[in-house]
C-alpha cells in the first residue's frame, strides 16, 4: 500500500532528526513539523519525583511562553500536574482535556493558570524506556480536528525528538544499571505487595532474617534509603511489577 504525503513526510523528519547534531537543531526540526499541524509550542522532558530528583538533572527542553516558563520555575508543583500523572498511568497518547478531567482541584487550577498564556489546549505523548527515567512530549494547540492517523505520526516524531534529546544531553547521573539476584527480586515483589519479613519468609521458605538480609541487600543496591525507597525505585525500573 502506498504512504500518504503526510507519512512519508514523518519519515522524512525523523531521518533528520536522527542526524541533527546539536539540541538547537533538534528543537527547529519538531517545532517546524508539528506547526504543520497547527501546533505552536512544546515541552519534551524527563518525569521523576522531584523531591528526589531535580529538574536540572533531568531532560527539559521546552519551547512554552517564556513568561509562563518563568512561572513554572517560581512555583515549581509537578507533584500536582495533571499532564505527568497521567503520562505515567497510560502508555497512549492523550489531550489536556483528558487529563483535565481526571485531576484534583489542585491540578486543574495549574491548568486554568496555563490558559492565562494562551496554552488551554494540546496533547499529550507519553514516552517510556528500559534504562531511564520515563517522560514524554507535551505540544499545545486545538486537537479538535486531529485524525487517528494524525495523532499516530505526532507521536513517532515526538518519539524521535526524545530519543534524540536523550543522546544529545546524556548520560545522566541516574542512567545507571542496576541489577538484582532473583531472590532479591522475589523478596521486593512480595514487599511490594505489604507483606511483612515473616509473612515472605513463609511464602518463601526463608526465615525472617534471612528475608531481611535480601532487603538490606536490594536496599543498598539499589542505593535506597529504606525498603518502601527500594520499592518504589525497583519499581521505576522496571525490575518488579507495580
């Protein structure tokens, strides 16, 4: 079957970002591509707790308003935004509307404050990967004549402009590789699931101290703080299932 125009025009973007050498090229190259589609300005970044991770060490590479970008950095509340908690709970792509409809008073009261510079619509691609922090690509204008088709090649450029971010501003100092013995893995599943020492220890065979010496063990590889901490960090990594 023959590609549209529109398709091989996607391809042809991502071809050049796969070769663009520095970030300022990169930002040219998608800010022209998705304006074909009506859409003005953009955030791709990087999402993490920033109580334990912050911004500057993570990607952040946006083109918003630089008056609202200033705002942001002033009152930093990405624990309530309502665009990176629902770029973790889907894997497909979404409209601020949509995540409008699911945040607390909180959230949406950050999004009522973006309207005030012109960003009261967009859409949404969250992007996730084996070895780094997940993130995505958030671009602003009117999705309302946005088809299917549409939506699907936004998200192959975005995902090629964040690949790209990601080659050209790493390595980062959490892009680290962390592996765990499986019963290690065993031991932080079942902890996930709220058991105590005693109670995996049954399940397993193990008496309670040796349980807890396979969670001091994922604790320190895993660099964490206690066990909830490397949980929630086996978690982001993929190594245990939430």
């Amino acid at each position: 079957m023959a590609w549209s125009m529109q398709e091989e025009d996607a391809l042809s973007v991502t071809q050049l970002l796969d070769i663009a050498e520095d970030v300022e090229e990169v930002k040219t190259i998608y800010s022209t591509f998705i304006a074909r589609y009506g859409f003005k300005s953009w955030a791709i970044m990087q999402f993490s707790n920033p109580v334990e991770r912050p911004l500057k060490e993570r990607i952040s590479v946006m083109s918003w308003p630089s008056d609202y970008i200033q705002m942001r950095r002033e009152r930093p509340d990405e624990l309530h935004d309502p665009v990176i908690r629902e770029a973790y709970r889907t894997n497909k792509p979404f409209t601020w509307q949509q995540a409008y409809m699911r945040a607390d008073k909180k959230g949406k009261d950050m999004m009522d404050m973006a309207k005030e510079f012109g960003l009261d619509d967009g859409l949404v691609f969250p992007i996730k990967s084996i070895d780094t922090l997940p993130g995505g690509a958030s671009i602003s204008g009117d999705t309302s004549g946005l088809s299917q088709r549409h939506i699907r090649l936004l998200n192959l450029v975005s995902i090629h402009a964040y690949d790209k971010l990601e080659d050209l501003l790493g390595p980062h100092p959490f892009r680290v590789n962390v592996s765990l013995s499986p019963r290690e893995i065993e031991v932080l599943s079942h902890a996930s699931a709220g058991l105590t020492s005693h109670d995996i220890g049954n399940r397993l065979c193990l008496s309670a101290r040796t349980v807890e010496h396979y969670c001091h063990s994922a604790r320190t590889r895993l660099k964490a703080r206690n066990l909830t901490h490397a949980v929630s960090r086996a978690i982001g990594k993929g190594l245990i299932l939430p």
